[in-house]
C-alpha cells in the first residue's frame, strides 16, 4: 500500500519525507486557506521540489476551465510532473478522461459512494479517493465503500488505485490494509502514532537500560564532585561538603589518604538524636566507621546496580588506587531508570 502525507505544512513535509517511506503528497485548497497560503502557485512549486509525487487540485466548474486550470499548472516550474486532483461530477469525469488521453495521472476525489467510485475508475483515473473520515462524521460505513470500491477495481480490471482519504486515527490505516487499499493519505499526526505501543516502549526502554548496564562505565556516570574530609576535620566541615555537593555523604581519609570510611547525612541524623547538639564540636576522627563499599571507576554499571540492591545503601565510593576520587548516588541511577 502507498503511502501519502496530506499535508500543506512545510516544516512537517520536510521532517516527515527525511523519513524515507512516503510514496507522495497530497493537498488541498483547504489546507492552503487553513494554513494562510496567499502565493498558491509558489507554494505548489516549492512543494513540488520536496516530493516525488505531487497531488494538486486542478479546479473548475466546468470542463473547459478544469483542462485549463491544469494546463496553467504546467506551465509552472514544477520539478515533477503533478498528479491532478479533481472533483467526480460530470465535468470532472470528462476533464479525467482527456488529461489521461493525454497521458497525465489523475486523482479523482471527494468520492462517496460506489458508483460515483466506478465512474472514476471507468474515466481512467489514476486514483480514486473516498473520504472515510468524512464518510464516518455521517454515520456511514465508510470501509464498506473502500472494499467495495477495491472489489470493482479489481474485478474489472481498472488500471485505478484506491487511495483511503480523510483519515482520522491510526484504525483507519489498519483497516485499509487489511482491505488491500492500493493507497492511503495520512495527516502527520496519524503517521507519528503508527508505530505507537506500550509494549514496544517498554521494550525499547529496557533495551536502553541493559545497554546502558553493559557498556557504560562508572567513570561515564561519576559526578564532578569529590567531597571528601580529612579525619581531622570539623563536623561542621563534613556538613559543609555533604550540602555543597548535593550528594549527601562525604569519604573520610587519614592524614595520609588512607580511605577510613564514608560518612553520610544518614550518620549525622543517628548521632543528633543519640548525642544531641553535643555532637557539632567532634572531628571525623572521633567516629567509626564500617567497611566501606567500594567500586572501582572502570567498573561497568551493572556491577554499580548490584552494589547498591545487595547492599540497600544509597551511596558507593569510587576509587582508583584505592584512592577516592568520587562517589555514586542511588538517586542518579533512579533517574536514569537503572534503578526502579
């Protein structure tokens, strides 16, 4: 099934034909209008550079001004022949006739029932065009037409295509692919749902993730802060550090830089309510601290995560030498969505 944008929108048509799938574009003067388009035939020049297949209306009451008004277009600098969009009345089917005679392609539109459909078909049309949404803001069946209008093109032999139009939500597309419509024309806003699910979300996320596990290294991840406090500083100084960096905890080294521990917020809360205001006047040294958990910078994140789900900490020093040089905050992993 070909696939159409309809579309007026420059900045869209340009993004949405990068993609590589849309066979052409469709428009309408109620999309020029809509879209505050003074300067038609400059527009249909522009658009004719951007596309390989352009469907522009060719417009007249009547026959004579229908073959005319193609005519006109021709003689713009359009870089691709255009498919002729007109209306299926009785001078349109006459003017469908000649200009494929002539050997132009031909959309017939604003198709609405089956025989105005055969009609079209019968005219040569390249394309015929019912409008399902349309169709359906009037309580029809509108896919019962689209079927119906495949069956008599095929039955016949018709060298026409049925292109579904108007369409309104992602349904509609699926349903004229299980009809075997030749064509579909779509608003941009209907393609960007197609390849909408929630599963393939989730999937890509998790995919993400595990890419993300075993390939990103901890050194990709660790922030620019390193607070770290001497044993011989102040409380007050590992407060001071902890707020600074935003992290929460700060490593305490010796007078040498021999790693002792890591002190956290978590800490500073246990020892106020054990020791009260008593507790601002101690140093580091007058603490003690656990083993530290450690990970080296050139560790890959998923040994991080599992660190810190069999631990049930929220901070993991890293070093390199046995040096500190930073730490990894639970939190950084939740936001990236490593940790859920």
């Amino acid at each position: 099934m070909e696939l159409f944008l309809d579309s007026v929108d420059f900045s869209e048509i340009e993004e949405a034909f990068g993609i590589g799938v849309f066979a052409g574009l469709t428009t309408t003067p109620t999309f020029m209008h809509r879209h505050g388009i003074a300067d038609v035939d400059g527009a249909i020049v522009k658009l004719s550079g951007m596309v390989p297949m352009l469907h522009v209306e060719a417009l007249g009451e009547s026959y004579e001004e229908t073959i005319a008004e193609a005519n006109r277009i021709l003689t713009l600098p359009l870089k691709n022949r255009p498919v002729f969009k007109i209306p299926v009345f009785d001078q349109g089917i006459k003017a469908c006739r000649s200009l494929v005679n002539a050997g132009h392609q031909v959309n017939l539109h604003l198709i609405y029932t089956l025989n105005q459909a055969y009609m079209a078909a019968n005219a040569g049309a390249t394309y015929i065009c019912p409008l399902v949404g349309r169709l359906h803001d009037q309580g029809h069946d509108a896919m019962a037409l689209i079927e119906q209008s495949i069956n008599m093109v095929e039955r016949y032999n018709y060298p026409t295509k049925v292109m579904v139009s108007s369409v309104r939500h992602p349904e509609h597309v699926r349903q004229a692919i299980l009809l075997g419509a030749h064509a579909c024309t779509i608003p941009w806003s209907v393609f960007k749902r197609l390849t909408e699910n929630t599963l393939t979300t989730l999937g890509i996320e998790q995919f993400y993730e595990h890419t993300k596990l075993m390939t990103l290294k901890v050194s990709d991840v660790i922030r620019a802060e390193n607070p770290v406090c001497k044993s011989s500083d102040s409380i007050m100084d590992a407060i001071v550090k902890m707020t600074e960096s935003k992290l929460g905890a700060v490593s305490v080294v010796d007078d040498n830089n021999h790693l002792l521990g890591i002190f956290t917020d978590g800490d500073l809360r246990r020892h106020l309510r054990v020791e009260g205001k008593s507790i601002t006047s101690k140093r580091m040294s007058d603490f003690e601290y656990k083993k530290s958990v450690l990970i080296n910078i050139d560790a890959l994140l998923y040994e991080a995560v599992k660190i810190f789900k069999e631990n049930q900490i929220d901070n993991i020093i890293v070093v390199e030498n046995e040096q500190p040089l930073g730490m990894l905050d639970i939190q950084d992993f939740v936001k990236m969505g490593l940790i859920g």
